[in-house]
C-alpha cells in the first residue's frame, strides 16, 4: 500500500513453534530416589534410551522436526504393520485372547497412515467369524466367551475394512425384534441385543462380560457398538436391568458415569475407586456418543 509517496511492507507476527514434548519428559526425573536398585537402574536404563527420541540433541544422527522429535519414518512403520496381519510367530501364542485388539490396532494404525486395509476384509470377515458367540457379542479367541472390549475391537475392525461383507455376520434372527423395518446388517449374531443386554445392569452400568467385572469400558464399549451398528436402544425384554424399572441402554447411565468421578476431579474405573486416565477418556468418550459433548459433559461431569 502507499501513502504520501512512501511504501510500508506489511509484516506479520513472529510466530513460535512450541515443542510438542513437554520439558518433564525430555529431561531426566526432578526428583530422584538415592537408593539404588535393579527397578530403578532398569528404568535408568530406559530414560537414556528413550531420552534421545524425545529432544534434538546436537550431533544426532537422527532426522527431528519442527517439535524438536523425530520425523515418522511412515514406510517403516507401515511394513511392521502388514506384518503384524500375518502369520504370528509361536510366541505369541500367549496373546490368543488379545487377537482381536492386534487386528485393531493395526488397521487403525495403517488407516491413519493413509494405506488401504479393504485388502484385508475378508481375512478379516473370516478371523472374527469364528470368534463370534451364538448368544451374541465376540470372545477374545475362539471358543471363548463374548467380552464387550474384544467385541468392540472386532466390530471396528469390520468396520474399516468396509464392504457389505464385513458387516455380514450378524444373523437378525438371533435378535428378539423384526428388523425389517431398520436397515441393520446381518452382523447381529456375534452382537446381539439379547447379549449387551445380559450385560446391562440396574444401577445404570455395564459389566465387560457376563458375571463379570462393572466399569465404564463396558459402558463405552456397548454405546460405541450400539451406535455404529445403529441398533435401537431399547432393552430385550429378558434385560435383568428392567427389574430396576430401566427400558433402554441409556437409561442411569450418564448418572452412573458421574458417580465415578473422584474427589480430586478424575474418573475411576467404578464408583468409588481410584482414578485413571483410562477410565477417564471411556466416560468422556460414552458421554459424548450419548449427547453434544459441550452440554452433557457439564451436565454430569
């Protein structure tokens, strides 16, 4: 622009780019304990190790960004990914029940990393199609009893591998209502509302398994499949929460999750246990699926 003869360049703000690790983790412990041990030099061991990863020293051979952290090596990762879809080796064995969150996590990982998983639909379709229950909801392995954490694993994997196929495990006869009406997949076999609504119960939370422990995960994990599977919310009528008077699978439960808040503002697994942040980010996450996050959270938090 000019004015009177003269020319001002306009310039703009200096900007700051803040790292994205903060300073108590690229340094060692404030405080530290005098008494040596094998936990402590173990962890000792563990702090150099990681520390480099963590800031930009000077000489480092390591290719770091803007955050002072270094640079996702995406190819690399991507690799190690596909591998984990395939054939395990024999050590894993002991991660039998965890199969469901290995396939998880993996999609999910590639999935953000911008690779097609839809190759892997059906070695996917197949792998949960024997792990689901007849009565409903998927074991952690096959031939074991349905879980909500390993359902909702499963069900998420289906859905990002997509196609029709995918979502075509659930058998609507295995459901106490016409759903003809509804357009719902065939999935409803090894999620099933006869079963989530086993696992309802009368104070307004939900237990992981059937006669197992209450906490929110059930909670979070049962609205997440309710609602992506877009089953309707009303209770089968066998629902041992309906002899409290509840109907649905909402019902009691933003109050059951506010009941879990602790004293010093986090969120426990259950009423009055300890807090964790774990437990924090499945009632905030199930908070949110249940209603607009900035109206039902301060409504019960």
């Amino acid at each position: 622009m000019q004015t009177s003869g003269h020319q001002y360049a306009r310039t703009e703000p200096e900007t700051t780019v803040l790292p994205s690790v903060p300073s108590l983790f690229t340094s060692w412990p404030p405080i530290r304990d005098e008494l040596e041990t094998e936990t402590s030099r173990l962890q000792d061991a563990t702090v150099r190790e990681c520390l480099p990863f963590l800031t930009a020293p000077l000489g480092s051979s390591q290719d770091y960004n803007e955050h002072g952290v270094p640079r996702l090596a995406r190819d690399k990762h991507a690799s190690f990914l596909h591998r984990s879809l395939e054939e395990m080796p024999a050590a894993f064995v002991g991660f039998d029940a965890s199969r469901p969150w290995i396939i998880y996590w993996a999609l999910t990982a590639l999935a953000l990393l911008g690779e097609n998983v839809e190759p892997y639909r059906e070695r996917v379709t197949q792998t949960f199609s024997s792990m689901q229950n007849a009565s409903g909801g998927f074991g952690g392995g096959h031939g074991q009893m349905s879980h909500c954490a390993p359902s909702y694993a499963a069900v998420l994997s289906l859905a990002l591998v997509g196609g029709s196929e995918s979502l075509d495990l659930i058998d609507r006869k295995a459901l106490w209502v016409d759903f003809d009406c509804i357009e719902v997949p065939r999935l409803i076999r090894l999620l099933s509302w006869q079963w989530l609504g086993q696992v309802k119960q009368q104070n307004g939370g939900f237990r992981v398994c059937v006669d197992g422990e209450e906490d929110v995960r059930g909670g979070y994990c049962a609205m997440v499949m309710l609602s992506l599977l877009k089953l309707p919310l009303v209770l089968p009528p066998d629902a041992p929460a309906r002899k409290a008077g509840l109907e649905t699978f909402i019902d009691g439960l933003p109050e059951y999750l506010s009941r879990c808040q602790t004293f010093e503002g986090g969120i426990s697994g259950s009423p009055q246990t300890e807090a964790h942040g774990a437990y924090a980010f499945c009632a905030l996450a199930c908070l949110s699926i249940l209603g607009p996050p900035q109206q039902i959270i301060p409504r019960h938090g």
